[in-house]
C-alpha cells in the first residue's frame, strides 16, 4: 500500500527508522545496555 508519499510502508519505516538512528545513534545502545545490567543484577 502506498501512502500520499509514493513510498511503500516498508520503506516508509526504513527511511524513518534511519533517520531516527543518524538523529539519535545511542538511543538503542543505552537501553540495550541497561537491560543487560538488569540482568546481571538479576543473576
């Protein structure tokens, strides 16, 4: 399906996705990172 862009949804994401990840690189990194301390701590 395409929207009012041209684009399919899935590069619709993947654009958007990417452009999140250029904006904001450790944003996924951090969270990644404190779930595995969790669980360690866990442990």
């Amino acid at each position: 399906a395409r929207d009012r862009s041209g684009r399919t949804k899935t590069n619709e994401v993947f654009i958007r996705l990417k452009d999140h990840l250029d904006r904001f690189p450790d944003f996924y990194n951090a969270s990644l990172v404190k779930e595995e301390a969790e669980d360690i701590d866990d442990i």
